[in-house]
C-alpha cells in the first residue's frame, strides 16, 4: 500500500504546472504531505520523489533544512501551537506564556501532548508583533492572547 | 507637522476591503490600464523618476533595479515577490496582503509588464495563513475579472501569479535564499555576482521586490513621480550618494508601548514622534530606555537618539545599521539591555543558515556567551569579546554571503558601546535571568 493516497498525489500533480521544473514543487509537495499526515516518512519522500523525478536525498535534505516538517519519530498532535519568543513578545509576556503552558500541558517546545491534542512549539517573530504575545494555531494567527486564551482556543485544559 | 493622508492603507478600514469590488469602485486597476496604455520601458522609467527606494530592507531604487535585467532577452523573465517577512518587529507586508491584496496584485501585473515577465511567484512565509488565503481568493478573482491570465484588458499581456508558501526560516527572505528555496532547494544564500537580475530563479533574469515597494508602485503610476517626490526627505546635500527617502512608508510600532500598531507616515518621521503621537507613548509611564529603529539587524537607538529621523539616513548617522524595515521596538527603561541583546543573538543563531562559518560560529557564539552571563557567571571580558566576535562576521568585513550575518553583529556593537553600563551592572551584580522557559527552549529543536 502506498503512503500517499490518490488524491494526494492529484493535488501534487496539479503544481506542476506552475513551476517549469518539478524540483520546485519540492515544498509545495512537503505541505499538502505533512498537512495530511502530520508527518513526512521516509516512505513518503520516496514517493514524492518518484513525483518529482528526483533522488529521495535531495528531498531529505531540502526537508531537514527546515526545521517544520515532522518525521516519524516525532509525529505532530492534532493541533500545532506555536507561541512566539521573539523580541515584541518577550517584552510583554511571550516566553512566560510558553513556560506556563509547557507547565500545564505537561510538554517541552517540540513535544505533543500525551494525549496527541496538541504539539507546543516556540515561533520566532510571527508577524503580528502588534498583538504581542501572539500564537499560531496551525497557520491561524492569535493575538493578545493569556494562557486562559489559548487553552481555550485549543480546546484544551 | 501638516497631516498626511495615507495611501498605502487608505482602504483597509473599509468593509471587505479586500474584495475586487471595493477595490475597483476605489478606481483599483486604473493603474494598471494606464501603464499598459504606456512602454514598458516608460513604465520603468517613471518608477526610476520617482526614486521609489526598495522597502524590503536594503532600499535599493526599484526602477533602477529593473533596468539591470537584459535587453532583448529571449527567455522568461521572472519577479519574485518578497512577502517573506520576518524580521522581528515587523508586520507592514501583512497587513497590506490581509487587508488590501489587490493594491498589490495591481503593483505586481505593474511591474511584470515593466519588465516584461509573464510570471510572478509570491513568496509567502508559511506562519501568513491568512493572507494566503485573501491573496488566494483576490487572485482568483482576478483571473475571472481578466485580470489575470492570457491578453489582460485585451492588451496581449499575459501574467500568471503563483502563491508558494514557506517553511518557517527567516534566511528565505534574503532574495537568493528565497530562490534557492523556490527551486526546492535549502535556502542557501547564493554568493553575487551573479546579482538575480542576471541569474536568477531557474537561472532566469528575476527581480526580487518586497510587498510595500510594489504597493508603491501603484501610486506611483496612478500620481505620477513628482507626486511621489513631494512626500518624504530630498537628498541630504552633505552625501552626494544619498538619492533621499521619498514617499509614504508603512511604520511599525511594537514594545513597550501603549498602542502598538502600524502607521502610515512620509518617511522621515522621528522615533519620538512615532512613539509620543502614533503610539500613545512608553507603556505604565514609563521611559524608553532603547529603540529598535528598523527591526533587531538594525541595532539599537538609546534615550538621547530618539529625535533621529527614521529615514534612509538617519539611523546610519547614529551608528545603527540603517533603517532596514522600518519596524520601531520600543524598550523601556525597567528592562535590562542584556535580556533583549540576548533575544537578538538568540534569533539570528537559530536563523543562520550555516554555510559561512564566521556566522554559523559567531552567532552561536555570542548567544552562548550572553547565555553564560544571565545566568550569572558573566566576567567582564566578555564584553570584549563579544565586540570582536561581532566585528568580524558579515558582509562589511567581508567573511560571509549575505547580510543576516550583518544584522547579527549590529544589535551587539550598539548594544555594548551604547548600554555597557547595563552590561557591566549585570555582571558585577552576580544577577540571573535564566527561566524555566530558556531551559526548556534550549532542549527543542
Ligand atoms: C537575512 C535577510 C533577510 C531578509 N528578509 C527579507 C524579507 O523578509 N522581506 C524582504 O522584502 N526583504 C528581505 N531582505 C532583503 C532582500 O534580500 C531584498 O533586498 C529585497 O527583497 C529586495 O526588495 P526591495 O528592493 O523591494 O526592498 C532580507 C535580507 C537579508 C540579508
Ligand atoms: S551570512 Fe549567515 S545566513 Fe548568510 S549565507 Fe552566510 S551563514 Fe547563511
Ligand atoms: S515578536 Fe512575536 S510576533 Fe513579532
């Protein structure tokens, strides 16, 4: 059985188009895979590849630069919750906000949950330095927020 | 100071400000019209007149960037725009794309008929969902409207846009990094020459653009050059090479102030003016103690600083790097220097791409260094030799391939010349600020 799916590979396909070399659709391809499984597998770069028409490695290595997409070991929870610990927000409460939900939630930056609900992650700056501390749920910004906030917006206690 | 009517923001209050309807009974897509009616090479021009300098961080005249391209060439010509932002304190590019995308979809299809391109790829950092998706749906419009696609207006210009969304690294905003990333590749940073309008994506000849220039670039056909130069600062007689800093100029405000938010400003606004009358002043009544001028690269302001004119000049003449994005934090004076310094280092260690070993090495460094020093076994050496590690990475002396090494070094040079006294206090009073968040940080990623 194949990891990807027939409709994933459809939404591949369809950003070829856009790029005049498949090597482009690289991150395109790597989104609508994570976003899906909330992981990327090395069985899952092998097909991309076959995708692409290029080597597994040189998917591995653009993959690794990131730092986002997830591999197996560490496979994301249900909601992805990235608070921000750049300068804006440090000045008004942003690492605190990770430090208490770590607390609560019973989880490291980079961890999930042990009920997989949530993966908690620190962001650098999110744009939305306005509304500091900020948070991204996925990639829906929050802005202003307290613990109380989060927990809520997350669904989780 | 006489008012000033914004441009750039001055539909984004409006009720679905980001619709083409609103857009169009605004006279949205004028502009357009009118430089198809024109050259390209007049389109070009009149940017050039304007001496719209880029807004992306470099300030580099657009119209003159357009016209390194080739002439005459055969092969597809491609822009890349620049919505990568993320330089910390910055949001101007975002709230344009969330709250007006047709102002810029318009300075795009501008500029892709000024340099001939019938393909514009949109760089949208990952963490922007929701601007993917407004710029989504304006796009979509427009290809209904004819706005987009093949013989636009029935002109025979063709344009497609092509959103490509991000992964979370500050270096894809450098303009190489962003192609490298585009090709699928690690955001590594190309060594120049060869300059993107030569080489560039697919090895094609690009020009690489930020959000608000091309905003700019609507207005700037729309009113004319001279309407353009009446905003803003001429060229400061005592600097043959300043071209001056024309214009409206998105500010943002952020920190330690009452009402953090972007405004809308002739460039040249001063940093106490910002603070005091766009941003109701330092929060709990209190001082400010230092200001980033144009995002954390840039270094810092101090006290007696705050009347420098946030202009293309100013923040240069005060030893910081230069304006860089225009983005204002503020500090106040209950903060130490060495926890926000930290901050700084912190970011551009994480943010380094790596491939230069004196920014790899030194960004790492001086963040371990100041790690060292909040958590109170600081000696005072370290100050110097936090000074030379920051003097000897970046472009300026000439040992890495692009800029973030630059903006590394700066915050730490201003810092410890202009705030040593904070530096030395911390020190000598054996104080920590390690919390428990720093430590869970430093197992991640
Ligand atoms: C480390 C680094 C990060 C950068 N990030 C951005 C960015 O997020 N957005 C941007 O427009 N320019 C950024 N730049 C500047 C670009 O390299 C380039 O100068 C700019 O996009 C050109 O557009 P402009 O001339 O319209 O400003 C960055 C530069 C460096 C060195
Ligand atoms: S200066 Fe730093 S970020 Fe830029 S290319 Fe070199 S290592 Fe990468
Ligand atoms: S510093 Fe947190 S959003 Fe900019």
């Amino acid at each position: 059985m194949p990891v990807l799916s027939e409709q994933i590979r459809e939404r591949i396909r369809a950003e070829f188009p856009k790029y005049p070399d498949r090597r482009a659709v690289t991150l395109p391809a790597l989104h609508i895979v994570h976003d899906e499984l909330r992981q990327v597998s090395p069985e899952a770069i092998r097909e991309i590849s076959e995708l692409l028409e290029i080597h597994p490695a040189e998917i591995h290595d653009t993959m690794s630069f990131y730092n986002f997409f997830r591999e197996p070991d560490r496979p994301l929870g249900k909601r992805r919750v990235w608070v921000c610990r750049s300068i804006s927000c440090m000045l008004r409460g942003g690492e605190e906000l990770l430090e208490n939900l770590s607390h609560k939630w019973h989880v490291g930056p980079g961890q999930t949950s042990a009920d997989g609900s949530v993966s908690l992650e620190y962001a650098e700056c999110l744009g939305a330095c306005e509304g500091a501390p900020c948070i991204l749920v996925d990639d829906e910004c929050h802005m202003n927020v307290s613990e109380e906030d989060v927990e809520r917006i997350v669904g989780k206690q | 100071m006489p008012s000033f009517e914004p441009v750039l923001l001055a539909r984004i209050a409006k009720p679905n400000s980001a619709k083409l309807e609103t857009y169009r009974a605004d006279g949205g897509y004028e502009a357009l019209k009118k430089a198809l009616a024109m050259t390209p090479v007049d389109v070009t021009t009149l940017v050039k007149d304007s001496v719209l300098r880029g807004r992306g961080g470099a300030g580099f005249p657009a119209g003159l960037k357009w016209t390194f391209l080739p002439k005459d060439h055969p092969g597809p010509i491609y822009l890349c725009v620049n919505a990568d932002e993320s330089e910390p304190g910055t949001f101007n590019n975002r709230i344009l794309m969330e709250l007006d995308p047709h102002q810029l979809i318009e300075g795009i299809a501008i500029a892709c008929y000024a340099i001939k391109s019938e393909k514009a790829y949109l760089y949208l950092r990952y963490e922007y969902g929701r601007s993917y998706r407004v710029l989504d749906a304006a796009i979509k419009e427009c290809y209904a409207a004819g706005l987009l696609g093949k013989n636009i207006l029935g002109t025979g210009f063709n344009l497609d846009i092509v959103l490509h969304r991000g992964a979370a690294a500050y270096i894809c905003g450098e303009e190489t990094g962003l192609i490298e990333s585009l090709e699928g590749k690690r955001a590594w940073p190309r060594i120049k020459p060869p300059f993107p309008a030569i080489e560039g994506l697919f090895r094609k000849p690009t020009i690489v653009n930020n959000v608000e220039t091309l905003c700019c670039v609507t207005h700037i056909l729309n009113r004319g050059s001279e309407w353009f130069k009446s905003i803003g600062v001429p060229p400061d007689p005592a600097n043959p090479r300043d071209l001056g800093s024309y214009g409206p100029k998105l500010y943002c405000i952020s920190g330690h102030v009452n009402k953090p938010g972007c405004v809308e400003l002739p460039l040249g606004v001063t940093a106490r003016e910002l603070i005091d009358e766009h941003a109701g002043g330092v929060w709990k009544g209190r001082k400010a103690k230092a200001v980033v001028p144009g995002g954390i690269s840039m270094g810092f302001l101090s006290a007696d600083e705050l009347d420098t004119p946030l202009d293309f000049n100013g923040p240069g003449k005060a030893g910081c790097l230069g304006l860089g994005t225009a983005a204002v934090v503020v500090v106040d004076d209950q903060t130490s220097m060495v926890d926000v310094l930290y901050n700084c280092c912190r970011f551009m260690s994480h943010e380094s791409c790596g491939q230069c070993t004196p920014c790899r090495e030194g960004t790492s460094w001086m963040t371990k260094i100041l790690e060292r020093i909040r958590a109170g076994h600081g000696k005072m050496e370290d100050l110097d030799t936090l000074t030379e590690v920051a003097g000897s990475m970046g472009i300026i002396p000439g040992t890495t391939i692009c800029g973030l090494s630059d903006g590394a070094a700066w915050p730490v040079k201003n810092a410890i010349k202009k705030f040593r006294g904070d530096f030395e206090e911390y020190i000598s009073s054996g104080r920590r600020s390690v919390t428990s968040a720093q430590e869970l940080m430093a197992g991640a990623h």
